[in-house]
C-alpha cells in the first residue's frame, strides 16, 4: 500500500478474467449449432451504412434458439445491435426462460472476422441484467474464423458492473 495525496493508504484491485479460447471443432454440438445460428443471422443483418453485419443467437432454457441481428438507421443512434435486439426478444416473448448461452458473430461483406468482436457497453450492460433478471449465470460464445471465445457469464465482459443493486 502507498500514502496518497490526502493521508490515506491507496490500494490497488486486481481484478482477473478467464476466457477460454477454442477452435470450432473442439466444440460440443450444442455450442457448434448455437454459434451456426449466430453466422446465419448475419445473413438478416441490415448494415447499409457500416457494411457489419452482425448476428447473435440465445439459447434458452427450454432449449429454443431465439436469433438477431443489428438493424442501422440512417440516423445513426436511432440503430440497434444484435445481442440487445436477441435478448430483447427472448425476455419479451419468453419472460419465464433464462438465456443458458449467447452466440456472436460479425462479418464485413467480404467474410467473418479473424478476431472475436465483444459486445458494446450498452449491450454488456443489457447482458447483465438479462442474467441478473433470471439470477443464473449467461455463457458467452464470442465466434471467429480462428477462435471462439468462451466466458462462463457476463463478469467476464464487465467486471465492474453497475446493476440494480447499487439502486436498493
């Protein structure tokens, strides 16, 4: 510990993450088809200005796939991201389902990325209550050609994390 400017001791936090990174063929079946959906989504992307397409896909509990993908607009604020425009779904049309696991992926027009691509704040955040909301931990699949990331739930992605908590 150091003295800082007031008189006080400063510490320092450390926080860690593991994520797992395999090749697709190391995937279960489940995780393969989940991360399949995601891919196809792209294909329903509607990205005229950006020329990203993005997809995701949620598995829910009952086992059904519920899929997305981002929607631009011209006026650019007003578009939406894939994994809110999934989960918005998923948590409108089955409020009693938990999101077991959350598929990504993301193309340019000429073919998906070689680098996993991690959700935005504003998505992370919509990750996080939708696994606050439900109280059971949300797998992350992050896709590309070469790797695909693996978190075991959305700490992962935002390790220091505002939720309604804080608002008690």
């Amino acid at each position: 510990m150091q003295e800082n400017k007031r008189g006080g001791t400063m510490k320092q936090i450390k926080l860690e993450i593991t994520i797992e990174a395999r090749h697709y063929d190391e995937l279960t079946e489940e995780d393969r088809r989940l991360i399949d959906s995601a891919c196809d989504a792209t294909q329903r992307s509607y990205a005229p200005y950006s020329h990203f397409s993005v997809g995701a896909a949620a598995l829910l509990e009952n086992g059904m796939v519920i899929t997305g993908t981002n929607q631009e607009n011209a006026a650019y604020p007003s578009g939406l991201c894939a994994e809110r425009t999934t989960l918005f779904y998923a948590n409108s049309q089955y409020p009693d389902q938990a999101v077991r696991t959350l598929a990504i992926a993301a193309r340019t027009e000429n073919d998906f990325l070689d680098t996993p691509i991690p959700p935005c704040g504003a998505c992370r955040q919509v990750l996080l209550e939708t696994e606050k909301r439900y109280g059971k931990p949300m797998r992350i699949l992050l896709y590309s050609k070469t790797d695909i990331y693996i978190l075991e739930n959305v700490g992962g992605l935002l390790p220091l994390s505002f939720d309604g908590d804080y608002l008690k």
